[in-house]
C-alpha cells in the first residue's frame, strides 16, 4: 500500500454546499442593495431637478403675467420648495433664509426675472428642502438590508433541509459500500439515471465493483488453474522418472551372466524415458519464460521455406508410413530461427501424432500483405470446433489419437503459441477446407 499526501479533499459537502449557496446570496443580495440605493438616489436627483425647473419656469410666467412679489411668493414657496426674491429696490421676500441656501448648490436654482414694474431685474432664488427625501432614502436603505437578512436566513434554513434530502443517495452509497466491505458481494447501486452527477458516480461505483470482483474471480480461476497445471506437471514428470527408476533398478540387480540383448534393451529404455523426462523439463522451463515474458528471441533474417523443409525431411525419417508434400513461396521473415523451428517442430509432430499409416501430412507456405504464414494440415480425425481453442491449453490431449503416448506432454501447442505471440504473430487451429478432413494448424509471422 502506497502511502501519500491525501488525494481527495473530504471537507463536509453540505458545508461546502451552504457556505458556497449562503456566501453567493449574501453577495447578490448586497450587491442589489447597492444597485437600488444607487438607482434611487439618481431618481431622486432628476426629481429635484425637475421640480426647480418647473418652479423656475413658473416664477417667469408669473413675472411676465406682472403679479405683485407677494402672489410670486406665495406661488413658488410651498411644501418642500423655499423660495427668496429680492427686489431691485432690496426688499426681501420668500422664506428661504439668507446664507442656508449655499448649503446645498445642488438643489439651487437661481433666475433673474423680467416682467412687470415691481418684478423687473429682481432675483429669485429656490431650493429644495431635502430632508425628508434624505431620510425616506436611508428608511429605503435600512429596510432592504432587513430584508436581506432575512432572505439569507430563510435560505440557510432551506438549504440545510434541501441539502440533507439532496446529499441522501450518497449515505445510502456509503451504506451499501460498507455492506459490500463486510462481505455483502453482488449488490450494486443501479441508478436510475446515469446522465446525473449522482448517477455518474454510482454508475461508476459499479463499474469499479464489476472490476474488482471480476478481478478476483479471474484470479481465482488462475490460481486453481495454477494448482491444477502443477499438479497435471507433477503427473506427467512421475511416469517418465518412475520409469527411469524401474529402469535404473533392473539394470542394477541384472546378473552378471545376462543376455547382451536384454541389457542393451534395458539401457535403451533408460535413454528413452530420461529422455522423455528431459524433453518434458524444458518445455516446462520454455512455459515459464513465456509466463515471465522473458523469452529471449536472437532475430534475425530467416527463410520459412528452408526451416519447414528441415522439418518435413525429419519428419518423413521419423514417420515414414505417411506422405508428406511442401511448396509454396519463399518469405523471409525477422525472426529467432532455433524458436520458429521448435514451433514448426511441434506442428508437424503434432499432425504426424493424428495422422494414421497412409495417410498425408501437407506444409503450405505463403506471403501476404505484411505476414507470412504457415499451414500444416494433416488427414487425420481432425480437432472438433468447440476444441480448437481449448487444444491450446496447457496438458491438454484430445482423446482421439492424442494420448500421452502418441500425442506427447499436451504443452506442445501452448508454447508454440507462446513462441509465435513472442515474435508478434500467432498459431491458430482453423476448420480444413470444404470437403475436407483432418486438422489444420497456421502459424502467422510478421514480415
């Protein structure tokens, strides 16, 4: 177990959810506030504005009708609006107090009027009072940021039930992972909807359980298929080394006067069966560098024809109730030359082994596109279509003429196979022609 900095950060989601939710509100929520208070106070502005307009416009319309200053006065000064005139003559009128105007320019409007004898060169002056237009906004203000705590507090409540409900597939996930850790195997989420965030991850809670389980059967098979290979190899090295051992012990007690001929056989089947234990060691030893990957490969430039025309001439020393025939191209392949001979070795063996007296054993040779292949195809009872697979397996022997005595240890094929994967090609058992019989082996190599 590998052991590092934290890779997923396990902060409280629902926190995470709130703070982030309340923290986005608050911020829009002041934000709107500021924006109002804003907007209202340019509203306001124009409305002052307009109204010492109007006022302004008024006072001249009166001037030019010739009111007395007295009706002017009366006309202008009301509500919220003060007004002082001062005549040509200096008489004051209005109740805007002398100085109080200049502490607001803004709200100030000063005209000159013209009109009638009293009136004319007189000036006006008016303001806005603003008082109560200054406490109505900071009313506004107040009772928007009232209004604002109260929106985030009904939302904290909201969210805090909402995200509870929410977050409720993943308890019921982290449940149901806690089950399957304490044995509860082949339970899954089975969401209803995989194209949701909660859906995604419980589609892929599955998938990663699929994974897992089917990683542990697949090792379970491999184990039991390793005992069982282990113990189909011990089964086969104890008949050539009990052989031996008789073998060994009858030369041992043979008396001195023997028969030449008896002794001579004897130590013939002592040869034979060291031989057979030999030959079955080292495919055993070639099994476990391919398992290893390290198969050692000394490639280079080799001719298939030549390493199959090997084979068949000893073949054809070894078996000579059977016809043999090769042809085809020439390829030259990048190969290790000793390996593809040993996979050619062990195809043909393998047909000569299923092939009764008289029958024929046919090598084929071929260039294509990128690989070459090799064909053995042999007259025999052939490979039925549910065992061209399973023949490639490790000690396995078809029961039709492929017994330990003719068909050998049963991993001729899987190193074969092996060898032939280990040089990027492969060695395949494909149904014979039409109309055919026998079996048919193809080894393919890389160009």
């Amino acid at each position: 177990m590998t052991v590092g900095k934290p890779q997923v950060r396990t902060v409280s989601l629902q926190r995470r959810v709130l703070v982030t939710a309340l923290g986005i509100l608050t911020c829009t929520l002041i934000a709107v506030t500021l924006v109002v208070n804003v907007l209202f106070g340019r509203v306001v502005d124009r409305q002052l504005e307009s109204v010492l307009a109007d006022r302004v416009q008024l006072a001249q319309q009166l001037a030019k009708q010739g009111v007395s200053p007295a009706q002017l006065i009366q006309r202008i000064d009301e509500r919220s609006v003060r007004a002082r005139l001062v005549l040509a003559n200096g008489a004051i009128y209005g109740s805007l107090p002398e100085g109080s105007a200049e502490d607001n320019p803004v709200r100030i409007r000063r005209v000159q009027l013209k009109g009638g004898e009293q009136l004319n060169r007189s000036r006006l002056t008016v303001a806005v009072d603003t008082g109560l237009l200054a406490g109505a906004r900071s009313r506004l203000l107040r009772l928007l940021l009232l209004t604002d705590l109260v929106a985030i507090a009904i939302t904290f409540v909201a969210l805090l039930v909402s995200v509870r409900f929410a977050l409720s597939p993943l308890d019921a996930m982290t449940r149901l992972a806690r089950d399957i850790a304490k044995g509860g195997r082949g339970r899954r989420m089975s969401p209803t909807r995989t194209d949701t965030e909660l859906g995604r991850t419980a589609a892929a809670f599955d998938d990663m359980l699929d994974g897992l389980e089917g990683a542990e059967s697949h090792a379970r098979s491999a184990e039991e298929q390793t005992r069982r290979f282990v113990a189909d190899a011990a089964h086969e090295l104890r008949t050539p080394i009990t052989g031996v051992q008789a073998v060994a012990e009858a030369v041992l007690q043979q008396p001195t006067d023997v028969d030449p001929a008896e002794r001579e056989r004897l130590h013939l089947l002592l040869i034979r069966e060291s031989r057979r234990a030999g030959r079955l060691v080292d495919e055993l030893v070639d099994l476990a560098r391919i398992d290893a990957g390290g198969v050692a490969l000394e490639r280079q430039p080799v001719g298939l024809y030549a390493l199959a025309s090997t084979q068949v001439d000893r073949a054809r020393l070894q078996h000579p109730q059977l016809a043999f025939q090769i042809g085809g191209a020439q390829p030259i392949v990048h190969a290790d030359p000793v390996r593809v001979s040993q996979i050619l070795a062990n195809l043909v063996d393998n047909a000569c082994n299923a092939t009764p007296a008289g029958g024929s054993v046919r090598v084929t040779i071929a260039q294509l596109p990128g690989r070459a292949e090799v064909t053995i195809a042999d007259t025999g009872v052939g490979v039925p279509p549910a065992d061209r697979e399973r023949i490639f397996d490790r000690l396995v022997r078809l029961d039709r003429a492929r017994d330990r005595e003719t068909g050998g240890s049963g991993l001729g094929l899987a190193i074969s196979r092996g060898f032939a994967r280990a040089h990027g090609g492969d060695v395949t058992c494909d149904p014979p022609a039409e109309g055919g019989a026998g079996a048919v082996f193809t080894l393919r190599l890389p160009l």
